[in-house]
C-alpha cells in the first residue's frame, strides 16, 4: 500500500515528517512525496496510485499552493485524505475538509490521532522488505561522502 505525503520542501526536516514517515513504514505503507527534482516524476500519477494522502501544512510553509494542489488532485480521485495543519494557521472554513491540528514542540499527539481516527492508516498491511531502499541510501551516503574526500583531496595538491 502507498502513502502520498505532500509538505513543502522547506519542512523537510520538520520532526513530524520524520515521525510520520517513521509510523508509515512500520504500517508497511510505502510513502511517496512530490518532492523530487527529477521533471520525469509524475506526482499526479503517485496521487492517483496512493491508498490515502496526507498534506502537511506549517506556518513556515513557502508552498502551500502546492500541497494544496496535490490534496485537490487526491480529492478528485477520491483518494481517502487529511491534512495535518500546524497550530496558527488561519484556515477560512474550517468544517470543508478533514484536518488534524499539530504543536511544532510536540508532534506525538497528533500522529498518534492521524493514526486512530483514520481506518485507512489502521489496516493491517504486510510488512515490505525494505533492504532495496535502505541500500540505496545507503550507497547515496558513500558515493556524497567520496565525492567530498575527492573534492578535499583535489584542493591539497
């Protein structure tokens, strides 16, 4: 099963994305995002492939717009979804759409209710094997660190 998680890329390393992340892959969720520099990635069709979607919206968010445009496009396919709103930003209606509030300080609370109010997320899934993803991080974090040994090693000659 496949998670799409939409969130600006200034967020990246908001705790919660972490957490949230964390939570999927141990549900055995597969999660993709529409944050790739790749102009061949066709987030559209990930949205249109996902069992749910979850956008992400802070204070601090440059790109709201598009979280906001990928959540229409899940909502036109009918792709079940939430977002997950920070404390203090003003929403217009606040009764339109399914939102979860989160404290920037404490994000535990609000994953913890994603994950209990939402039946999709709640569904048992098989467990993935996901030594393909890790060793591919992995190989990204030898070839980044070579490539900084390289660039040091150049300069000293």
């Amino acid at each position: 099963m496949k998670a799409f998680v939409s969130y600006s890329f200034k967020d990246r390393e908001l705790y919660l994305i972490t957490l949230l992340f964390e939570q999927l892959r141990k549900s055995g969720y597969i999660v993709e995002t529409g944050i790739y520099n790749s102009q061949f990635y066709d987030y559209q069709l990930q949205i249109q492939k996902a069992n749910v979607f979850i956008g992400i919206i802070t204070n601090d968010s440059k790109s709201v717009n598009y979280v906001i445009q990928e959540w229409n496009i899940a909502k036109q396919h009918n792709i079940p979804n939430i977002l997950i709103i920070e404390n203090g930003v003003n929403i217009k209606d606040p009764n339109s759409f399914n939102f979860i509030r989160f404290d920037r300080q404490n994000p535990n609370p609000a994953i913890n209710k994603l994950f209990s109010i939402n039946t999709q997320l709640q569904q048992p899934v098989k467990k993935k094997n996901f030594a393909f993803e890790d060793a591919l991080i992995a190989g990204g974090i030898i070839v980044g660190v070579a490539a900084l040994i390289s660039l040091l090693a150049g300069g000293k000659k």
